[in-house]
C-alpha cells in the first residue's frame, strides 16, 4: 500500500497553462459497500463531487476491507496508514463514550434539528474537539445524513418486552445500550457480516439501516418481521474523516473544497433516502413476505424510559458525554419554541 500512496502522491495535472502541478490524491476506506443504496452510494457521491470541483485534490474510493475493515477506519486514518474515511462516529462508542451523540440518539433530534445543532450550535465544535482530546490525529466533518431507519428484524413477533429476554442481536449505538437493559445481548457487525451471523445463528435478531438498504442485505429470508419506529436512531449522522497531517499540508480552498462538496453531500444523502424508502417497504411485503409492524405504545414507553436511565448514568461517568449531552439538551430545548408552533402534527394513520 505504501508503494501506491507513494504513486498516488505524484499524480499530476495541467493547469489551463500547461504547466504540471502535483495533485494531493487521498485514499478513502468506507464502512459501507459500494453496492449498498444510500449508504454506499453516499461515499461514492461525496467522492464524485469533490473530484468534480477541484483540481488540487482527488479521492479515490475503497470498500470496506480493501484497505482496513470497516471498524478500524478511526485508528487507520489517525495513524496516516488510510488518508480518510467515510463512516459513522458510532462505531467507535466502545473506544469514546461520546462517540454515538455525534451519529444518532435514541429518541433525539431528526435530520433537520440535528444539523441545526452541528452546523449553528456547538456541535460541530465538540465533535473536533472529542478526538483531539482523545488522541486521534484526524480532522473531522459530517458528510451525510439520513432521516430515521428501522428498529428490527425479528423471526417472531415482539409484543412485549419479556419477548426480547435472551435474544442476541446486532445492535449499533446508544440504542444497543438500552436493549442490554432489557435483557437483549447485543453485538457490533459491519454490514457484511450480519447476514452470515442470522443465518449460522449467531444472532437472532438484527437492526441495521432503512428498509431498502436492508432488503438488498437479505435479512428477510430469515427474519420478516420488521419493526417500526425507529426510535435509537430518529436520524444518523455519517462522518469525513482525514488525517489531520494530510489536511493541514491543504491549500485553504482545497479545504474548503472538501466542506462544500461534504455540505452539498448531505442534501443529496438525505433526499435519496427519503426517495426510496416507500417502495421498498411495499416490495418487502407484497414480494418478499415481510409484515411490517409498529411497536405497541407501552414498549416505546419502555424503551425511552430506559434510555433516559442509560444517558444519566453515561453523564455521570464520562465528563465529555455530560459537556455534549446537556449542550445537545440545552438546544433541544430551545428548538422545541420553533418546533412545537411551527410544524403541523403527525397523526398516525
């Protein structure tokens, strides 16, 4: 790899002159698939724009395990052994507390609340500041974000909390943590490896992402219920992250760059999954046999009650958790003025 990062620093392009310039070429390891819709397709869009609007800088795209596995990426690009990665912070909540306030909290803020708070609050702040207090050499953006996923795929039908005792699933986040409480014993998979671990039985239940991404990984032949809302994760923040070295060595319109073409990502993250997600759920049923189902009142009841336990304790241990919960708690407040007068409620049909 050290031989083509060595290639790769001498790419070279013609300014409108003739004259040769050296072009910065960065490898980008991803957490998610190319083939995956909006989640690969994220990462592949963000390097398509940045390759399209500079001359200074190009991003190749690598699937995960081509260059590191999906759950290494942070120390990879900390240690200058990856240029970048495009993933989710909550895969590193074993390794910093904080990690999953940055990706998705249980029954917290949806897409627009939450880029309100990274791009106009203190988010985007402490999200930097969470690695470089934690030693990790990076420089960090969000990249992309999509609006609420599902919450599980079961063999059998949950109608009560006693259902889940005992049940081992892949879980990600904050919201793992909850499941734990209830009984459920959770695990961290990358994408690639949640199928194989339902079909040897490893696992017997799993969440992952939306409806149309998850259809194209198979779960429902082996768990069709799929349940609704999502509450661990109401939206999902997803992460550029480069070596700090490679992005202070950047010109300041390369930078720039790099954040316009991570901003102009977000908007297209979002509305494609927005887009597609409806087919897929009717494809899940009408074709593959899924029941969509929704989870009774008293469970949601339960679930909230339960992350409202994990968050307090989280906040009591860890001081950095406290500093960005109660900042993230600080601006909930304040958006629930504009957000309890300003949009129309959402009865359920």
């Amino acid at each position: 790899m050290k031989t083509k990062a060595i290639a790769a620093s001498l790419a070279v392009t013609l300014t409108a002159g003739g004259a040769a310039q050296a072009q910065e070429v960065f490898e980008m390891t991803t957490a998610f698939s190319r083939n995956l819709p909006i989640l690969g397709t994220a990462a592949t869009d963000f390097v398509d724009k940045i390759n399209s609007i500079s001359s200074e800088v190009e991003f190749e795209h690598f699937d995960p395990g081509e260059l590191v596995p999906a759950l290494e990426a942070l120390d990879a690009v900390s240690a200058g052994s990856v240029d970048a990665a495009y993933t989710t912070s909550g895969y590193w909540q074993g390794k910093i507390t904080a990690a999953s306030l940055f990706a998705a909290v249980p029954f917290g803020p949806e897409a627009g609340e939450f880029l309100g708070w990274v791009l106009y609050d203190d988010g985007a702040e402490l999200f930097q500041r969470m690695y470089d207090e934690n030693g990790y050499n990076v420089k960090v953006m969000h990249c992309g974000v999509i609006a609420p996923e599902t919450s599980g795929w079961f063999k059998e039908e949950i109608t009560s909390i006693e259902d889940l005792e005992g049940l081992n699933m892949r879980f990600f986040g904050l919201g793992a943590e909850v499941m734990q409480r209830l009984g459920v014993s959770t695990s961290l998979l990358a994408a690639g490896d949640i199928f194989p671990a339902l079909e040897r039985g490893a696992i017997d239940a799993t969440e992952f992402s939306m409806p149309l991404i998850d259809q194209r990984l198979g779960f429902y032949n082996i768990a069709s219920n799929n349940y609704f809302p999502g509450w661990h994760q109401p939206a999902t923040l997803f992460e550029l992250l480069i070596n700090k070295d490679r992005w202070d060595d950047l010109d300041e319109v390369s930078q720039n760059q790099i954040e316009m073409a991570c901003l102009a990502n977000i908007t297209t993250n979002f509305a494609e999954g927005e887009a597609k997600n409806y087919a897929a759920m009717v494809a899940n049923e009408e074709e593959f046999g899924v029941t969509n189902r929704q989870w009774p009142q008293e469970m949601l009841d339960t679930f909230e009650a339960t992350w409202n336990e994990v968050a307090a304790e989280l906040a009591a241990e860890d001081e950095f958790f406290a500093e960005v919960w109660n900042d993230l708690q600080e601006y909930r407040e304040g958006y629930k003025i504009w957000s309890n007068n300003i949009y129309l409620p959402r009865p359920r049909n």
